[in-house]
C-alpha cells in the first residue's frame, strides 16, 4: 500500500461514492472551515494496486507555539473492518501530520458504536462496532469516551436520523407521533409562509440564531461563516436557509373569518335553546376567537410578515442534514419549526433524498434531562437513535505530551 497526498478533484470523486461519505468530507468545506479559524487543508489517500481505497480531509490549526492541532472531522474515509488498512493508515497519517508540524490528530468517522431504535435502545443482533474501538486504542488512539452530552468542541456523537427512502409524504406523516401531526395541522392554519434567503438575506437568518443562542446561552455560527457555506454549496443547489413567516393580514382575515362562522352557529342554537350545553360550548368558542383575533390584530405592529424561526440545511450525497436553527421567543405558539422540518421532509421526498438527518441529540434519554426536550421534537417525527463510535486522539508529538505537563504544573 501507499500513502500520498491526492489532488482536492480525485478526493472530491472518492469522497462522493464513499459508504461513510459526509459534508464534512467534502472540499466546499475548505473556505468554510478558514471561516471558523482553520488555517491549511489538506489530502490524503490509501493506494492499494493503484487503486484508492481510503482518503480523509484534514483541516489544522496553528497555536501559539506555531505547531498544528489537525483533525479529520466525520472522517477518516476508510473501510474499518479493514485491520490493515487501519493500520497503515494510522501509521502513515502519524508521520504525515508531524511533518507538518502537527501535534496531534482528531478523528471522528461515521461509523456506528451500536444499532439503536427510536428509544435509544440498543436493538438485538444489531450493528456493534465495539471491538474497533478497541483495535483503534491498541494502535495508539486515545478515546474521549461514550459520552451522553453536548461537546460543542467536538462534533456530535449521537444524532437522530429518520429514513425517507421508499416513503412517500402521507406514509412520513402517518407515522409521526399524534401530537406533532396535530401541530402541524395547527402551522398550516396560521397562514405561515416558509421563504429560502439568498445570500443577500442572511442577516436575517443570522438575527434569529443570535437571538437565539443568547437566550439559551450558546456559541452562534458568525455570519462569515454562514455566507461562506451559502457560496460553496448553493450552486448545486446543496443548501437552504429558511425562514418562517407569519403573514399577519391573512392570519387576521382567517381569524375574522372563523370566528363570523362561529358567531352564526352561536346566534342560531342561542335562539332554539340558549341553555343547551351546545349553546354554552359555542359561546367559550367564541370568546376564545374573539380573543385570540385581538391577539393577532396586536401582531400588526410587528409589520407584515413577520419572521418567526429559521433554520439551515444542507445536502450531502443522499442525505439532508439539519444544520442550526433559531427561533424568537415570543411567536414560539406558533410552532413555526415545525411547519419548516416538515417543508424539508417534503421536499426531501420530493427530490429522492434517503435520509433525513435531525444532527444532534445528547444520548441520555432521561425525560429529567435538561436537553431532552430536543430530542422529544426530533422523535415525534418518527425515526431512530443513531450512535456513532466517538471521538479518538492521536499524539503525533512529544509536545503534547510536554503542553499536559505545563497545564498540570501550572493548575
């Protein structure tokens, strides 16, 4: 076998047929990753018998001692039941990135711990990769562990996935818990309007998520680096940016309208019996129409259309992947995220995408837990728990090993 660097347009058409194949495996990442601090970017391949059988991407970053910390995120690209190729990987890659001054390597690849069901159950005879992490530690990676948390400085262990292949849209809604298909009913009487930004819009998407993230205390992508995503991957129509909108004269106007026809039904049975339990539960139907229009008619000093959630999405190979998203909090009964998962779902149906990727969960299925509401939003629309093997660190340098020391002293 050999090890070499490849050219970004033989990665590219690897990366693409590839089993473990990934956006993040992927050069339109390149000015994206620059975007958040990532400096070089590099190719790498396996050839057995002139025949490339593994790659990765990786990405580096300088600190302050001018030595790299290098990561393969979602990758390497490798056959994993392959000994021997992991082997010669792990081997190589160990002199590649010291060469290039790099201290150390993370790598994440997609490859399933155990097969889990839609609870987080691991599934009976199912998928299990354990013994590879095992083989990885006895080479020489270091594992960051099984854990059921978000590690905002890693990438997601645990993801929700729901397959679309073989579906069609009333099969996906069908099979959606009873309270998200009643909600979703609920979106589509709100007079919601579901609007793809350009490039030009995206200050828009960017005052959601920021509002967001300050209201739920987390890092927010900079607007750099959502424009930087939107130009590598808009041309092959691989990317979306959607927000939903409330169209606040045609909420009014349906309100007006629902509550003229339940006054009449009110006004007929008040004059047959105004005592009858119909009669009364018309009459708290009304009130509560009557309320809730003067609610929206409040909504018209917010303007016309007014955005309520957004959300980013991007598609990679056969799956979309739901990347960030934000929501302001005072429409939040409007249910609007709802209304957008179910326009992609759609669309993904539409346009024969396999899988529906919901990203990340923490793993811990406690309803006591503090995220678990995020992963109740992405089970209500059916799927499954997906558990990937986790993060593995390899030392390349003994300044590493001397950067622990200095931390240990000076703690």
């Amino acid at each position: 076998m050999k090890f070499e660097e490849i050219s970004v347009a033989e990665f590219d058409a690897f990366a693409s047929t590839h089993p473990l194949k990934n956006y993040l495996q992927c050069s339109k990442m390149d000015p994206v990753s620059k975007a958040t601090g990532w400096e070089n970017v590099y190719y790498v391949g396996i050839r057995r018998d002139n025949a490339l059988v593994g790659a990765a991407r990786l990405i580096a970053l300088k600190n302050k001692a001018n030595q790299y910390y290098f990561s393969a995120p979602s990758g390497p690209l490798l056959d994993f039941n392959d000994k021997e190729l992991v082997a010669f990987f792990t081997t190589e890659i160990k002199k590649f990135v010291k060469s290039k001054k790099g201290f150390e390597l993370n790598m994440n690849p997609l490859v399933i711990h155990k097969e889990r069901n839609i609870d987080g159950d691991i599934v009976p005879d199912g998928e299990d990769n354990g013994t590879l992490v095992d083989y990885l530690k006895e080479l020489g990676y270091r594992h960051n562990g099984f854990i059921t948390q978000y590690d905002y400085t890693k990438d997601v262990r645990w993801v929700f996935m729901l397959d679309l292949e073989g579906k069609d849209e009333q099969t996906i809604f069908k099979e959606m818990k009873q309270n998200h298909r009643n909600i979703i009913k609920k979106t589509e009487k709100f007079c919601i309007e579901i609007k793809e930004l350009g490039y030009d819009e995206l200050g828009e998407f960017k005052k959601i998520t920021e509002d967001t993230s300050k209201r739920r205390n987390f890092e927010d992508r900079t607007l750099e680096y959502y424009q930087s995503a939107y130009k590598q991957f808009i041309e092959d129509d691989q990317i979306k940016y959607l927000v939903a909108y409330l169209n606040v004269e045609a909420y009014i106007e349906k309100m007006q309208n629902e509550l003229n026809k339940e006054e009449e039904k009110y006004k007929r049975n008040f004059e047959k019996n105004p005592d009858s339990g119909k009669t009364k539960e018309l009459g708290v139907l009304v009130n509560s129409l009557t309320k809730r229009l003067k609610e929206a008619e409040e909504l018209r000093a917010d303007g016309e259309m007014i955005p309520l959630s957004a959300a980013m999405f991007i598609m990679y190979g056969d799956e979309i992947t739901y990347m960030f998203s934000g929501s302001y909090d005072k429409y939040m009964n409007f249910y609007a995220q709802y209304a957008i998962q179910w326009y992609m779902i759609r669309w993904g149906i539409k346009h024969d995408y396999k899988r529906y990727n919901f990203r990340g969960i923490t793993g811990c299925f406690d309803k006591k837990d503090p995220e678990y509401g995020v992963y109740e939003f992405k089970k209500g629309f059916n799927g499954y728990v997906c558990e990937y093997i986790g993060d593995f660190m390899l030392t390349t340098s003994v300044f590493n090993t001397i950067l622990k020391i200095a931390k240990k002293v000076k703690g």
